[in-house]
DNA sequence: AATATCTATCGTAATATTGCAATATACTTA
DNA sequence: TAAGTATATTGCAATATTACGATAGATATT
C-alpha cells in the first residue's frame, strides 16, 4: 500500500524511522555537511553548491526542519539555516543508543 | 520524478543515504531490535512478533540483507537471521563519522 | 510419496518521494 | 513605488516504497 503501519510499532521504532528517512536522501546528507562546515549558510548557496534547483532544495530543506535538524532565521531578504545542535545531540544520542545494543564486532562470531 | 539523482553528491553521502533508507522503517527497526535482543531467530518468530504479513517480512529482510546489516543461514528448513557485527560496527562508524562533525550541543549557540 | 511447514518471489494496488517549472511571497534597493 | 533578489509553495510527471494474497521452492514429518 505504500503506508506504514506505524501502530504496530513503538515510539522509539517509529521515531528512529523519521529521523533516518530524512538522512535516507544524499541531497539531504550534502546539505547537512555543508551546514556543519560553514555553520550557517543560506539557500542560495547550497543551489551553487549541489546541481539541484532552487524548488528541489527548498523542499529538502523543509523536511530537514521538520524533523528539527536544522533552524532557520530571516535575515534580511534571505535565510541562515544551520544545524540545531540540541536536537543534532539528541539525535546523535538516538542512532547511538541502538547501535550501542550490540557490542562492538567480533569477526565469525555470528551465524 | 521520484529518481535520486546520485551522481551529484560523493560515495560517502550515497552510502549514508542508502544505509539510512534502509533504517528508514519501524518495521526493520523493529526487526534489528529484535534480533539484538535474541542473538539469531528466524523469519516465523518475526511474524508473530511484528504484526505483518510473512510476505511483507520477508521483503524487509531483503533489504536489510542487501545493505548487509543480517545475514542468514539455512538452518533446516528455517532460516536463521542474526545481525552481522563486522557490518554494523561499519555502519555505526559511518553515522558517527557525520555526528561527530558537530560538537555536542551548546544551547543557544545557533543562529 | 504425501502432507505440512517455512521462506522467497511475483503481481498488484495504494501511497510516498523526487524533481522541476511556474508561480507566489517577502524583503531590498533604486 | 517599481524592479530585483531570495525563498517557499503549487502542480504535475516519473519513479519508489509498502503491503499482502497467491504461489513457488525447499525441507521435514508422517
């Protein structure tokens, strides 16, 4: 159907799944790394920067804000988006708590 | 149009992209959990477990194979899937490649 | 061998995502 | 205020994802 069936899953499940889907896009990575390198940039910029156009990148940048990754304040007739480092913490904390469920790797320990 | 355009940005935001895509689901977040937990199970527990269709389980553990994340051995007629250490210690290193380009949060720093 | 069990694959319907041109909105400067 | 610049939104076409019933293949049990 194309639907998730999100019930079925719990908060954490489901919360991991939203934050990874906004980072399951290399324009969204691209932008992501741009912001943490000039920590602050604008939408021009990044349209120069990757080869994708202005409507394309402005959506990316919504889902991106969305999420909370990143915050934007006007600045005059342009936007300074850059990373919001209490929620790139808090998701940072999230991947980590679910890799850290298993112990680093021993080769040819598994099936 | 619905299709990445992946030659624009480099092999590490498309790997990151695509591993994400993969997490991207509380289903095969579920799934991973899962076989954190027990160490090897097996495709039947999964449907009881989750509430899916055997057909839909098995197609998200396609994907997580695909990525390398399972691995799967014939067991008798079953199948016994367990996470595969090399692989996830891999990803984790890739995502904390990205966090770890920001420092941890210092509130209000941002713009 | 026949039957039951487990998993994969196929086909299909519903929905979501990606990308962009065109357009709208908002601020700036002349 | 008019023209220019920056960003957001809308509408649409192409493609991808999600889910599941039906079915196939492979092993186990009787």
């Amino acid at each position: 159907m194309g639907v998730t069936k999100s019930d079925l899953f719990n908060e954490m499940q489901n919360e991991l799944a939203t934050v990874a889907k906004v980072l399951a896009h290399p324009a969204r990575v691209a932008i992501i790394q741009h912001l943490l390198k000039s920590n602050a940039c604008i939408n021009g910029d990044l349209v120069q920067e990757l080869g994708l156009a202005q409507a394309t990148i402005s959506q990316h940048l919504r889902e991106l804000k969305l999420v909370g990754i990143i915050q934007g304040t006007i600045d005059g007739s342009r936007i300074s988006y850059c990373i919001n480092p209490v929620r790139w913490t808090e998701i940072k904390n999230q991947f980590n708590e679910l890799f850290d469920q298993y112990p680093t790797a021993i080769p040819g320990e598994c099936c």
